[in-house]
C-alpha cells in the first residue's frame, strides 16, 4: 500500500536530528537521511528526491525490500527506547514522488563504451551512473526483463514488477542505456566478442543463478525443485498440499510464503542449525501465516511422500553435527531446496567468461576491478549472497572505477 504525505510526514517529525545520525552509518551506502528528512520537512520532495536517487538509483527498490531493522531503522536512537523513525516510509513516498516528476536526458556522449553483464541491482546501478557520465552503456542480460533477483525471484506480493519497470523506463532509457535481452555472455556472445565489437570496459553482475544441491538421494524426483527456480515461476511445479521448505533464509520464507498462497495446507521450513536466518520482519510475516519452523534437522534422503532428516546437535564449538542413530521421516508431497546459491559464470584465467564452474566470489580489487584489465565485477557474484544495497554498494564503486580506468 503506497505511504501517504502524513504518514511520511508523521515519521519526519519524529527525528531528533541527531548531531551523529547513527541511521545513516547503519546504511551500507550511507544515504544521507538527516539531509534527506529536513529537506522533505520543508517541502522540497524534488530536492530530497534527487539526493536520494543520485545516491542509489534502486532507491524505489531498496525503501521496500532492504532490511531496515538491520540497517537505518535498526541503529535510529529513538529505537533504544522506543519505536524508530521509519524512515523506509519516508524513502518510499519521496522516492515515488521523486521517480514521477523526473525527466533525465542523455548526456554528450563522452566516445567510450561500456558492457554490463546483468540487469539486476548491481548492472542497473553501474550502467545508470556510468551513462550519467556520458558513456555509452549496454546491457546484456540472460533473461527477457530487467530486475535480475528483484524481478524473477523476490515475489511480487513484497516487490511489484512496475517498480523494475519504471526504473528502465523513467530512468534508464532516457539515458540512452539498451538492454540486450535474452543474451547469455559465455554461451552465444563471449568476453572477447564484447571487446572485438569495441567495449572500452566491461562490467559483470551476473549474480548467483545456479542453486546449491544437496547431494541426497530423492533430489531430482519430479515433485522436488530449487527455491530459485520455484519463485521464478511458482504456478509450472508440482502443487503440493503438505510443502516441506529445506533452508530458513530469505529466499526459503519466500518460498514458503508463496507456497501458503497457492493453496498449500501446511508449510514446514526446516533448518540444520537451531535458528532462523532471514530478517526478523519476514520471519514474523512467515509465523503469522502460519508456517512452521523445525530446527536440528539435516535431510538425508527424499521419498515419494516424506523426508528422511538426521537430528543434528550443537557441539561446543557451535558446530551443528549428526546425533548419534536418531532419524526422524516428515511427511511432504512437495519439496523445496533453498541450500543457497552457486555462480552460473566466471572468468578462465584467460578472461574469457567459463560457463558451470562451482563459484562465488570472483576476486576484485577495490575498484572491483578483477584480475583482467578493463573488467570489473561487483554484486552477489563477487560477495555471495547478499542484499540489494549491497549491490548497489559494490556497484557505486565499480562505476567509480571504471571512470577511473578509462579517464587515465
Ligand atoms: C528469493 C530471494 C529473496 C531476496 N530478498 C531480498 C530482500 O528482501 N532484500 C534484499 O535486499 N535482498 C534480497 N535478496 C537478495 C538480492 O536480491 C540480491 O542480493 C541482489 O539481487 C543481487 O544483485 P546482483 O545484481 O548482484 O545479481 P542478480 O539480481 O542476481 O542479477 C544478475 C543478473 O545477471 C543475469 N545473468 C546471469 N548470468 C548471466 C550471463 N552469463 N550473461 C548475461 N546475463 C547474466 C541474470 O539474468 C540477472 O538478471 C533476495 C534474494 C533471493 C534469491
């Protein structure tokens, strides 16, 4: 539901102005909110607006999916007491306002081209900052959208596809950034085809798009998927009444979130350590939906109808191991697998890209600047699973380099 002007307001008003805003050093990109907030008290949206949008081009993004109560939220002084001011609100009805009334123009071409490998947060990011500085900026992307996890994973109850499609719109096209879709780089175009054509540099975002497998018995039974896959298209698997979720992080609430949403009666997430990795806010949403949680339970084999689960114990070094001889079978007509995320493309040592190879985080300087000259690489590929500031996070300094790179 879209956040009114008084609801924003209401939370404006409660800042303190802190003379050391905590809020702003618990954000990865640190958006400046005491600046953002007194502007908006003043009434000058279309200033906050730009501050916030040329400090995070995902700002329409990041207002409604980042965790707050780890970052801004979370170290707001009014917190320890009493409730934070949700500045998230804020964000979100400046942002929309903001994203409405701009109109940017494509800068002079300043004679260099850039291809960015991935339209998720991080390939949105460098490519919008980049064509800010006048360069010319391509994006090939595997899918047929921009948005990469924002758009294919994250469901829509929580994430609209119209806020991806506004950014491409109002944001990036204006700025003379094109997106090849439907291109994979490293099956039908290939890191030296991008610099024959004359890329002065390349970016990489190319995310995490091959799961993590168990390696038990039972996994590639027709009635067991991936999360990853399953959220990108929840409606073509098997609809399961008795849904058993392996993993408690992020990606498995969502899941389960959307399995409770296509009819599923009962929704079990189970874990092999005692607790849940996913935000507090999700978690709840997920209890209040009535998923369950069971912990200490590592799966060992898949059946047609139940799961075979080790019972695993934490030793004193916080390890989580077998018990000895207990087993216990759960009973799932559907199974979904959140072990987490492997990387679907890297760089040989020749820098050409090398399609399957069990990867996560492609080593980068602090320009993000990989091992080969001229192509740089930033977002969940290089740091693993993370969140979509911090791509934007990694993807800000990427753009920072490359400029450098090319400005030499
Ligand atoms: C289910 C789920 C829920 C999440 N929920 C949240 C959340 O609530 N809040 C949050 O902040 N973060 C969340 N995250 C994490 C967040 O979405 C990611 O950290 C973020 O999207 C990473 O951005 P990225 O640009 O690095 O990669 P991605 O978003 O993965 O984008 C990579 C892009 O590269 C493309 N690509 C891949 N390989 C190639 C190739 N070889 N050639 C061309 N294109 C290629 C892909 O198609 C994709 O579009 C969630 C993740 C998942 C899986």
């Amino acid at each position: 539901m879209a956040v009114t002007l008084s609801v924003a307001l209401d939370e404006a008003n409660r800042c303190l102005n802190c003379k050391n805003p905590m809020c702003m050093q618990g954000c990865p990109i640190h958006t400046p909110i005491p600046e953002v907030i007194k502007l908006f008290k003043e009434g000058k949206v279309e200033e906050a607006g730009k501050i916030l949008a040329d400090n995070n081009p995902m700002t329409t993004i990041c207002c409604l999916v980042c965790d707050h109560e780890k970052q801004c939220e979370g170290n707001c002084v009014l917190g320890k007491k009493a409730t934070p001011v949700h500045f998230s609100m804020i964000e979100d009805y400046i942002s929309t306002q903001y994203a409405q009334l701009v109109q940017y123009e494509k800068p002079e071409w300043n004679g260099k081209r850039i291809c960015v490998i991935g339209a998720g947060p991080a390939g949105m990011t460098v490519a919008i900052n980049l064509a800010k500085l006048g360069y010319k900026v391509d994006i090939l992307d595997s899918n047929a959208k921009v948005g990469g996890v924002m758009r294919y994973c994250i469901p829509k109850f929580r994430l609209p596809d119209e806020v991806m499609d506004n950014i491409l719109e109002k944001t990036m096209k204006p700025l003379g950034i094109t997106v090849r879709p439907n291109t994979t780089v490293g099956e039908e175009v290939s890191i030296d085809d991008l610099f024959r054509d004359g890329y002065d540099a390349i970016f990489a975002g190319a995310g995490l798009w091959r799961p993590r497998k168990l390696n038990i018995k039972g996994e590639s039974y027709a009635h067991v998927c991936y999360g990853f896959q399953y959220l990108q298209s929840p409606e073509s698997y098997v609809e399961g009444k008795n849904v058993a979720v392996i993993g408690v992080g992020n990606s498995a609430i969502d899941c389960a979130r959307t399995a409770i949403r296509r009819g599923a009666k009962k929704v079990t997430c189970y874990a092999r350590r005692d607790g849940i990795t996913a935000s507090r806010t999700e978690s709840q949403s997920a209890t209040h939906e009535g998923i369950e949680f069971v912990f200490c339970h590592r799966p060992v084999e898949i059946y047609d109808d139940k799961i075979e689960f080790a019972i695993t114990e934490k030793q004193e070094d916080g390890r989580f191991v077998d018990a000895a001889c207990e087993h216990e079978f759960c009973e799932a007509d559907q199974v979904i697998i959140c072990a987490g995320q492997l990387s679907r493309f890297n760089l040989n040592s020749k820098g050409e890209s090398n399609d399957m190879r069990d990867h996560v985080g492609l080593a980068v300087d602090e320009n993000c600047m990989t091992a080969f000259p001229g192509i740089f690489a930033g977002g969940d590929m290089t740091v693993g699973n993370l969140t979509v500031v911090h791509a934007v996070e990694d993807a800000k300094i990427a753009a920072e380099g490359i400029h450098r790179f090319l400005s030499k």
